[in-house]
C-alpha cells in the first residue's frame, strides 16, 4: 500500500469518486486533479510503483478508461451522418444582392441555394488545392 496516507483516506476518496462521477472528466479531476484522491499519494518513487500495483487504483483506471470509451462512442454517433443530413443557414441580404444571386443563379442553370453553396464552397477547394500542391512540390 502506498506509505502516504495509508490511513485509507484516499481509499474512500476514490470509492466515493467511482460511485458518484459519471463522466470521464469529473472522474479525472476527482482522482489526478490538484486536489483529487491520488494528488498526495505516492511522494516517493517506490510509493508510486505501489500505487499504480494497487488493486483500487487499476479497478479507477479500467472505471476512467471505460467513460472514456463511452463517451468518445456517443459523440461518434451523435456525428455520424452529419454530412449526410443538410443543414440550414439563414442570411439576411440586400434585396439587390439576392436579385443579382437568382440571376446569376437562373444563368448557370441551378438553384439559388446550389450557387450560393458554391460560392461559399470555393475558397475551401482553392485552398485545399493549394496546399495539395505545395505538398507534393515540397515532399
């Protein structure tokens, strides 16, 4: 057992840590933040190597490891998709602006919404091209 703070007192602290945080963050800084469980255990090298072989403080790491895990998965479903579903942007122009984009628009043959994609979209192909040259210049 790590020789500080052998009392248990940080045992109970990560105990209440494991049952009571439900994310991986609030789990982190209650167990390695400044003030968590673990901030004062292990001052010595040797109380550390005993730390990291303590049975509650690998059952934390596989509890942090498993939010971790958790997490990264619904913020992967929640984005799946996104490109596929289109999104909707409403901008406030000048009546002559909106004019001169339908004409332009009814010219080109596409829809106003089309061009106005384009048009956002373009300074992101140029630049995306750009770097791709560069790239392949400079190996």
């Amino acid at each position: 057992m790590p020789e500080q703070q052998a009392n248990g007192s940080w045992e109970a602290r990560v105990r209440g840590a494991l049952a009571e945080k439900q994310t991986s963050v609030a789990l982190s800084e209650a167990l390695f933040g400044p003030n968590g469980a673990f901030a004062q255990v292990g001052g010595t090298r040797e109380a550390r190597e005993q730390l990291l072989r303590h049975p509650l403080y690998q059952q934390a790491h596989s509890r942090l490891s498993e939010l971790r895990a958790a997490e990264i998965a619904r913020f992967e479903a929640d984005i799946a998709g996104i490109e596929s579903r289109p999104a909707r942007l409403t901008v406030q122009i000048p009546r002559s602006l909106h004019a001169a984009l339908r004409a332009e628009a009814a010219r080109e043959g596409v829809s106003l919404s089309e061009l106005v994609r384009l048009k956002l979209g373009l300074p992101y192909v140029l630049l995306t091209r750009a770097l791709a040259s560069q790239a392949s210049a400079n190996p």
